[in-house]
C-alpha cells in the first residue's frame, strides 16, 4: 500500500498590469492621449457579402507608430500606390 500526502499552500501575489500600445513592426509604444488622435488600420477582405449574409477571409494591421505609417506610406507611394490625403474638423 503507497500511502500519497498532499500539501497545499495559499500563496498572494499582486501583478501590476499597464495598458499600452506598441507598435507592430518595431514595438515602439504608441502615445495615448485623451484628445490626440492615432488612427491606423490596414485591412484586406475578400469573399461573398449578399444581403443575407455571407462570408470570407482577409488580414489586417491595427497598431503601428507614426514613423512607421509614414515608412509604409513612403513605400507605398514608391511602388506605384495612390495614397489619398484628407483633412477633417468639426
């Protein structure tokens, strides 16, 4: 007969978690401001939409820094891409 102790014991710890952003391509942490905007999202779908549904597959990018959606933006533009600008105030 094998006789089996099992022992336990409690243990607490506490683990700080910081919310933040980082940057895709080169993990630089991107700025969070109440009032200043960093919208970037780079999205690709494709497949079947009919008004009753439908479905399909795709990719996209959600978080990268200024300096790095200026890289893709200049190598966009560098290989033949039309990149729109836009302006907005209200």
């Amino acid at each position: 007969m094998t006789t089996i102790i099992l022992e336990s014991k409690e243990v607490t710890s506490t683990v700080v978690v910081k919310a933040k952003y980082v940057c895709d391509r080169c993990g630089a942490e991107i700025p969070s401001h109440l009032y200043n905007v960093h919208d970037f999202t780079l999205t690709f779908e494709r497949g079947t939409s009919y008004p009753d549904g439908g479905n399909g597959d795709g990719w996209h990018v959600n978080d990268m820094c200024q300096n790095c959606v200026m890289w893709l933006r200049n190598l966009l533009i560098a290989n033949g891409v039309k990149v729109e600008t836009f302006e907005w105030d209200y």
